[in-house]
C-alpha cells in the first residue's frame, strides 16, 4: 500500500502496417506458420482472405483501444484513490500518536491527584483528631476565652494595677484576679501546641488543594485536546473505510476491462499470424512474378542483341533502340 503507484503494463496490437501507412510499428505476433492453411487458395483469393482479415481487424483494433482507455482510467481511479488512503492512513497514525501521548499525560496527572487527595484525607482526619483534642482539653479546663484574648485582659489589668490609684482591698482583689488569670492562661499554653499543628496542617492542605484544582484543570484542557484528537481519527478512519470500498470498485473495474482487453488482445493476435501468413503467399507470389518477368525481359533482350549483331554484319543502319541495345551488350 505505501508503494507509488506504477502505471499497468499493457500489450497492445499495433495497427496493420499495410492497411495504414502512417503506422510505423508491426504487430508483435507470435511466430507461428499459418501458410500451409491458405497454400491451395489462388492469387485472387489470397488478397481477397487478406482484405477480408483488414476489415476485421479495423473495428477489433477500435474496441481494443476503447478497452485499453477505460482500463487505464479505472487503473489511474484506483491509484488516486490509493494516494488519498496512504496519506489518511498517515494523518490517522499522527492523530493516535497525538491522542495516546495526550492520554498518557492525562493518566499521569490524575495518577498524581489521587496522591494528592489520599494525602489530603489523611491531613484532613489528622486536623479534625487535633481539633478534637482541642476541645476535649479547653472542656476539661473550662477554657471559654482564646489564649489571645486572655493575654490581652491579663495585660490590661496589670495596666491598670499600675496606673490606678486603688484601696488596698481593691488593689488585693485585681492581683488575685491576674493571678487566677496568668494559672488560666498557662494551662491553656498546651492548647497551643495543639493549635500549631492544626495551622500548619490546614496551611498545607490549603496548598494541596490548590494543586489538585490546577491539576484539574489541566486534566480537562489535554482530556479535550485528546477527544479532539480522537474523534479526527475516528473520522479518518470512517473516510478510509469509504475509500477502500471506491478503490474494491475501481479494482473491479479494472480487472474486467484488462480481462476484455487481454481477450481481445489474443483475437486479434490469432488474426494477426493469419495476415502475416497471407503476407508471406503475397511476398513469394511477387517474387515468383519478378523472377518470370526478368525470365521473360532477358529473353526479349538476347532476342534483340541477336537482332543488332545480324543488322550489323548485314551493314544495315541502327536504330535508336538498336544502338541502346548495343551500348548495353557493350557495358556487359
């Protein structure tokens, strides 16, 4: 199929050389003696068998050569339609190539997603076991307040234990109450640990989320690019399955006519040595004709020297005919 297409070879029957004398080749016939089979036929029948053989092959000739145009146009159909197919049969080959170079990206990525979302499961549970930590110590301790937030009332009343004018009494009650506070806050100290983690994990969830989305994403624009490509090749090959039936036809078409052609090719041949045969009675008919004819003008001639040489020992006068008769005797 990747050949180039050659053209057929075709045998063909050249015209009769002696029917058309613009025809300069001779008819490739096989050599074969058909002359015994007209040998008792006269003269007049002889050139009489041979136009009859001439009449024939005229229109034989013509529908060979309409058999040998229309073989060669199926044959050029045929090869067209090969050419189209190879060069499908290529743009087909890219676009697989393209389509499964694009899908094995495509399984690449999603392979890496799912890495990446078994990861975020995990985090995910890990954080929401830290979470649950959290709450169970803050109840425990009967934390209410953030650590934050319990710093801040912490640093305002000692702001204000410094900078207030207070009774004794009330100035016991607020270090009492900043003492219970600093117990507080540094027992909710080991909730921060516990929040470390869950900030560090959820910030690294975060961020596998946001590869999974640009991972995503890229699935789906090479997932479209590889349809894309898929469905091209699905319709070369719908085109290529349409073009093989067209080059089955035009092979059919060319076969048969090659058949015709090759039959009518072999009549025509069979007539052909027939023609030749009688050719070669003519031939020897013409030849046995100029030998007599010679036969008959050399007698004419000896008859006249003979004439001349008895004039001339009669001394008789020499005609014009005479004299070219001697010059002949003289040149022999």
């Amino acid at each position: 199929m990747d050949e180039a297409p050659k053209k057929e070879p075709e045998e063909l029957v050249e015209k009769d050389e002696v029917v058309s004398s613009a025809e300069s080749s001779k008819p490739k016939v096989e050599n074969e003696d058909f002359t015994k089979e007209f040998s008792n036929l006269s003269k007049d029948e002889i050139y009489h068998k041979l136009s009859e053989f001439r009449k024939e092959l005229t229109p034989l000739r013509q529908k060979l050569n309409e058999l040998s145009s229309e073989k060669e146009k199926w044959y050029s159909k045929k090869s067209e339609v090969g050419l189209k197919i190879r060069d499908l049969i290529r743009k087909l080959k890219e676009a697989k190539a393209k389509r499964d170079e694009l899908t094995a990206k495509v399984k690449v990525l999603k392979e890496e997603r799912q890495k990446t979302s078994d990861k975020l499961r995990k985090l995910v549970q890990e954080s929401n076991k830290l979470r649950e930590e959290k709450r169970n110590v803050e109840k425990k301790l009967n934390i209410k307040v953030s650590p934050n937030k319990l710093r801040k009332e912490i640093e305002d009343l000692e702001y204000k234990l410094e900078t207030e004018a207070l009774s004794p009494e009330k100035e016991k009650k607020l270090m009492k109450l900043i003492k219970e506070k600093k117990r507080q806050f540094k027992e909710l100290e080991s909730t921060n640990t516990i929040w470390d983690k869950v900030y560090k994990i959820e910030k690294e969830i975060k961020e596998l989320k946001r590869e999974n989305q640009e991972r995503h994403l890229k699935i789906q624009v090479i997932a479209a690019e590889s349809q894309k490509r898929h469905e091209e090749l699905l319709a070369y090959a719908k085109e290529i399955d349409e073009l093989r039936k067209k080059e089955e036809e035009a092979k059919e078409k060319f076969l048969a006519f090659k058949k015709d052609f090759t039959e009518l090719n072999k009549q025509i041949k069979e007539k052909m040595k027939r023609v030749n045969a009688l050719r070669k009675l003519v031939a020897k008919e013409h030849k046995e004709e100029a030998v007599e004819e010679k036969k008959r003008d050399d007698e004419i001639l000896k008859r006249k020297e003979k004439e001349v040489l008895e004039k001339m020992k009669r001394g008789e006068k020499l005609t014009t005919e005479d004299l070219l008769v001697f010059q002949s005797m003289s040149d022999e």
